[in-house]
C-alpha cells in the first residue's frame, strides 16, 4: 500500500512539474549546456565514490570485518545500481549490506549481518551529519540574503544534528537501561565500537566532508555549464536541502521532489523553473551514469547472486559457535569468581 502511494506522489509531482513548466525553455537550456562541464562533474563524481568506499571500509573495519578496498568499491556501485532500480532511496543500502555480510572472513562478536548493517547504516548517517554541517555553513558565508524561511529551515537541521550527536554518549547507558535483546545488544555494542575508534572516526569524518564539497562543486559546474547566475557557495544550501528532501517517504525514489525543490530553491535568485529543472535533470543523469556503471560491477562480479542454503546455515553455525564459546568464557569468569569469593 505504501509503494502505491509513493506512486501516486510521484504522478502528482511530475504532472504539475509537466503542466508548469514550459518544456521549449527546457529544450534551450539543454542546448546551451557546456557539455565538458557537465563530463568533468561526472568523473569527480566517480572518484568520490571511490573515497565513499574508504570511509565504509574503514567503519566496516572497526567493527570487525575485513576486505579488501576494491571489494568496497564494487559493492558501494553495485549498491548504486539497485538503489537506481528499486523504488526506495534507501535499496541499494540493503544491497550493500546484503553483500558485505555473506562475505567470507573471521565473524565479528556482533555477527556479520548485524556488523555488515550497521557499517552501511553508520557509512550513511555520518554522511547526513556532515552533509547539514556544509549546509550551516554555506548559509553562513554565502554573499547572498537568503529568504528566511531558508534560513530556519537550515537551522533547524542543524539543531537536530547537534541534538543527535549530544545523544550518542548515552548509547553505553542504554544498553544498561533497555530490555535485553540480542540484535539490539549487538547494534548498541557496534555503535559503542565506533565511538571508541576516536581516531578512525575522526577520518571517516574528514572523507565524509570531501565527498559532500565533491557533491556541491558538481552542482556548481553543472550550473556553470548552463550559464545559471548562482553564487557556488549557495550551491552547498541547495544541494543538501534538496538530498534531505528526497527522503521524505511521498515519493518513488525522490521523483518530481528533486526538481520541485530545485525548482523552490533557486526562485529567490531569480532562475526560472525551466533552468532549475534543467540544472536537476543534469545532475540526476551524473547520478544515473555513475550507477550504470554500477551494472557492470554487479554482471562481472564473480561472488554468487544469492546464498545458498548450505552457506547461510554455515555462516549461522559459525556465529553460533561464536557465541557459546562467549557464553563458556563467561561460565568459566563466573565459576572462578565463586571460587575466590568461597576461598
């Protein structure tokens, strides 16, 4: 029920996009594009995803999964294709996580589906948190009077980030307070993992912010090639805006959101609906080729498409054994504790 309305979100969106919007000026834009702009946007976009896969192999590495970068890579394209070709924003995600997982190697104290998840999970909230912060700051230092309701709306997100990140010194507390749970347990062990790792976040944060200033430099020389009067530094307000706009679950996704909130966005510089559509179709279709070739990685991949049965009751075999070895040891601290308490 909920995809059929994501369906009907989407028409209703891209039908008053078609019925507003004078598709001839579109047209003209595009002619006009500066096609090496709009090349060289693409191969930055590329090599961000290869930074992209940095920052999750070394998330996934704090948690206790090994493999190699290139492995990361491909998955993190392969994730890119399906998110592509599924209808939620966050498929490829699931995708990503799925193929970590199944990996072989050693069986981190989490389990490797749980570890596999929360690195996918963790790789996209630091992502989001310094997405915000480059939009607090853009709003800050851009030469142009923003509108107010740009101005709070970017305020608000960045008091939520900040609530948000006051909040994770509580995660070792909550796993005293709630109800045990052993995938609840796992996530809030993981999560307390990456915390320690002061050092590993601290890097993973610092790709996080070349991957974002990469996403809005691409907007910008996208914009630069179809000759748009837009102020780079405004740039990095639009381009997180619109990415947390296309979360909102009333569309296939982000269809029609994407360019509706262009469209909103770039009205108080004076950009006519034509232009801002154009300027999102482009950086859509950068996206669009990026996890094409995603595809490639996904046919030429030589791991399997599915688990067998064989290997899935393997995998769960091993955890298991994993944790009555975990359970044993505890055993044993508890008997020898009695035995120096009796002594």
């Amino acid at each position: 029920m909920k995809k059929h309305w994501r369906w009907m979100g989407s028409l209703i969106l891209v039908g008053l996009l078609v019925w507003r919007i004078d598709w001839r000026q579109v047209a003209t834009a595009f002619a006009q594009l500066e096609v090496t702009y709009w090349l060289l946007a693409l191969v930055l976009f590329l090599l961000a995803q290869g930074v992209s896969a940095w920052r999750w192999q070394i998330l996934a590495g704090t948690l206790g999964l090994g493999g190699r970068w290139r492995d990361y890579l491909g998955y993190y394209f392969i994730g890119m294709f399906f998110n592509l070709i599924l209808p939620t924003s966050v498929g490829g995600d699931v995708v990503r996580a799925w193929y970590l997982g199944r990996r072989d190697g050693p069986i981190p104290p989490t389990g490797r589906r749980t570890a596999a998840f929360l690195s996918v999970l963790s790789d996209r909230v630091n992502g989001f948190a310094v997405l915000i912060v480059v939009a607090c700051v853009a709003a800050l230092c851009c030469p142009t009077v923003l509108p107010r309701w740009i101005t709070w709306t970017v305020a608000g997100m960045g008091a939520a980030c900040v609530l948000g990140l006051a909040m994770l010194p509580a995660l070792p507390w909550l796993r005293k307070v709630l109800p045990a749970h052993p995938r609840l347990t796992h996530l809030l062990d993981g999560a307390a993992l990456c915390l320690r790792n002061g050092r590993g976040m601290l890097i993973v944060t610092v790709l996080s912010l070349v991957v974002q200033i990469v996403g809005v430099v691409l907007a910008w020389l996208v914009g630069e090639g179809l000759g748009l009067d837009v102020p780079p530094l405004y740039y990095g307000v639009l381009v997180p805006l619109v990415a947390l706009l296309t979360l909102l679950p009333i569309s296939l996704n982000g269809m029609g959101l994407r360019e509706a909130g262009t469209v909103l966005l770039l009205a108080p510089l004076g950009v006519n609906s034509a232009s801002a559509v154009t300027l999102s179709l482009l950086i859509f279709a950068v996206y669009t080729v990026a996890s094409l070739v995603g595809g490639l990685f996904y046919l030429f991949d030589r791991s399997p498409r599915f688990a067998t049965e064989e290997s899935v009751a393997g995998v769960r075999n091993q955890e298991s054994g994993v944790r009555n070895q975990e359970s044993g040891i505890r055993e044993q601290e508890s008997s020898v504790g009695e035995e120096i308490t009796a002594a």
